[in-house]
C-alpha cells in the first residue's frame, strides 16, 4: 500500500472483506469486542468506518475481568470513551475470573477466556446483537497453531481460530498486527498496552516476541502467512471429518436411556474401508461427539484418552472401564462400547 492511501486502502480492503463473509449481512447487529488493545480497538474504528455503507448496526462490548486491579478499571473507561467517541452503545460485563479459576482448579487464561465468551453468548441470546467481532489476526492465528505444534497436535488443532464459533466472528484473520499498528498511528487513535503481553516468562509472549520474529528473520519472512495457510487447509480437512462424524453419529450410535452405543466393529472402522488404520481421524471426530453429549462438566479429551478408548474396543475387555475428562465412562458391552454419564 501507498503511504499516503494507507488508512484508506485498509478501511477498503476490510469492508470488502467483511461483506464477502458468509456470515455477513446488512442489517446484522454486531458487536465489536473492545479490550482497550490496539487490535481491539482497530477493529472498531474499521467497523465505525464501514456501518453506514455496509448497514451495520454496530455497539460494541468489553468484559473487564477484574484481573489487574485499577489498571482494569482504567481499560474499561477507556474503552467507554471510545465507543460514547465512535457513537456506539457499549455493553459492559465483569467477573471475578481469578476467584472462578481458583474454584475451579483451572487455567486463569482459560477461565477468563470462557467468561468473556459466555458473556458474548448471554447479550447474543437476549437479542442485543446477533453477532460480536473479535480483534484476532493473522500474527494470533500463526501463535495459536505455533503453539499447537509445539504441544502435540492433530488436525483439528492446526486448524488453529475458526472463523465463527457460536456468536464469535473473526475478521481480520486475514489482516497483520503491524499494519493495523500502522492504521491506528495514521488515525492518531491511541489504543491501551497490556503489560502481560510483554512478560517473557509466558510461553505466549516468548513466542510472540522471539520465536516468531526469528522464524520470519532467520527461515522464511512469510512464515506468518505458510502458519496462516495451514490452518485454513487444516480447517478444510477438519470440516469434511467433522461433517462425516455427524453422519456416523447419526446412522451407527444409538441412545439407550442415558447412555449412547456403537458397535465395535463399525467403530473401529466406521468408514467401513476395511482400513481401520486409516480412520483414526474419524474415530477421534465420533468420540469428541459422543462425549459432548453426555459430559456434565468441563473437560477436554487428550490423545491418550483417545487410544485408550482404541485399544479397549480392540481388546474387547467387558469388565475394563475408561474414564473421560467431564464426567464420562466407556465399557465395552459384548460387541459395543457404551457411553455413559459418570453420575
């Protein structure tokens, strides 16, 4: 882009893109996700650019979560401002997430992430919007599916940020962090600096500040984008396993009162290829279904609760039980696994 264009082109090139979004259309209520941050805060000034030619009702939303203190406080009447700045309403939520996290034994970036989202799900369904944008780029999506890799990953993992996930849309997927930097600067729009971004001793900051700027100095100055690429191809793949999960679950499983069966054999073999090594992907798509059916509670399948589901159908041990994160067991019963809800 030119210099002297640049604001213009990328407020262009935005709203293009987020007409030809398949989730688009005009009149949709949609929020922006506002954290005070420069992405957060380009996504609104885009969105603010582009709601009278493309039809947006646009408000926007920020969940402070109570995680820093004043500084929190500060971020929230900051994003305030931007939006009474932007004339937009704003839909504000707070939550103790460092106190939910405690309770639940679990992740504090994790427990901030699931109230955020839950919030965005709460004004979805009591009609305030019909969808909220969040500032993801293509700098987070090369992070995310980094750090996948670097923990042990399938397909769906590669896949990285989807696009859409129940009220969540993503626009600028397909956009750099610098360039919206570059937008705000041109804009004279200040935006809030998250100190934890720039803590080192987080695995997160560590890739974003070294790994992936030696990646694009030292092997390839597009590994942002080959990152980007492979999610979007893994997202492919992923769907087809996904939609043919769907019709397994839907032709082979069978509900009996509180529990759900599938034979042994179609479920080593569900594809009946007569390829069972190839149908491991399939296989971990119908678990991953199954369970989301039953569990009571939160908790995430690994690899290895995979195969240990794998190995007890092909042993066929029928006093041998399974236990799944989220409150499921799996027998084998005769010739099938049963699924049931722990309780």
């Amino acid at each position: 882009m030119r210099k002297g264009n640049f604001p213009k082109e990328l407020q262009t090139r935005f709203a293009g893109a987020l007409e030809q979004a398949p989730w688009f259309r005009p009149g949709i209520k949609l929020a922006a996700a506002v954290s005070g941050g420069a992405d957060s805060v380009a996504l609104l000034t885009l969105l603010a650019e582009a709601r009278s030619d493309l039809g947006i009702v646009l408000s926007a939303v920020h969940f402070n979560h109570k995680l820093r203190g004043r500084v929190s406080d500060a971020d929230e009447r900051f994003v305030t401002a931007l939006a009474e700045k932007n004339g937009v309403p704003l839909h504000i939520g707070r939550g103790d997430v460092a106190g939910k996290a405690r309770q639940e034994k679990s992740n504090l970036e994790d427990a901030a992430r699931r109230a955020r989202y839950a919030f965005f799900e709460k004004l979805a369904g009591q009609g305030l919007l019909d969808a909220v944008a969040t500032a993801h780029t293509m700098d987070d999506q090369a992070e995310t599916v980094l750090a996948h890799i670097l923990r042990g990953t399938g397909i769906s993992g590669l896949a990285g940020i989807h696009p859409t996930a129940g009220a969540a849309r993503r626009p600028l997927l397909d956009f750099r962090r610098e360039d919206l930097r570059k937008y705000l600067r041109a804009k004279k729009q200040p935006w809030r600096e998250d100190a934890s971004n720039r803590d080192t001793s987080r695995s997160r900051a560590r890739m974003r500040k070294k790994l992936l700027p030696t990646l694009v100095k030292d092997f390839n100055p597009a590994a942002i984008e080959h990152l980007a690429g492979l999610a979007k191809r893994a997202r492919e793949q992923a769907r087809f396993v996904d939609c043919f999960a769907d019709h397994v679950l839907q032709t082979l499983v069978k509900r009996n009162e509180s529990s759900l069966r599938v034979s042994i054999a179609r479920f080593l073999d569900p594809a009946n290829l007569g390829q069972p090594d190839a149908a491991s992907a399939l296989r971990s798509a119908l678990v991953h279904k199954i369970v989301a059916q039953l569990k009571e509670k939160h908790g995430q399948l690994s690899a290895a609760h995979l195969d240990s589901i794998v190995r007890l159908a092909e042993r066929g041990e029928p006093r041998k039980r399974v236990q799944l994160p989220g409150g499921v067991d799996v027998w084998c019963e005769k010739d099938a696994l049963l699924f049931r809800a722990r309780s």
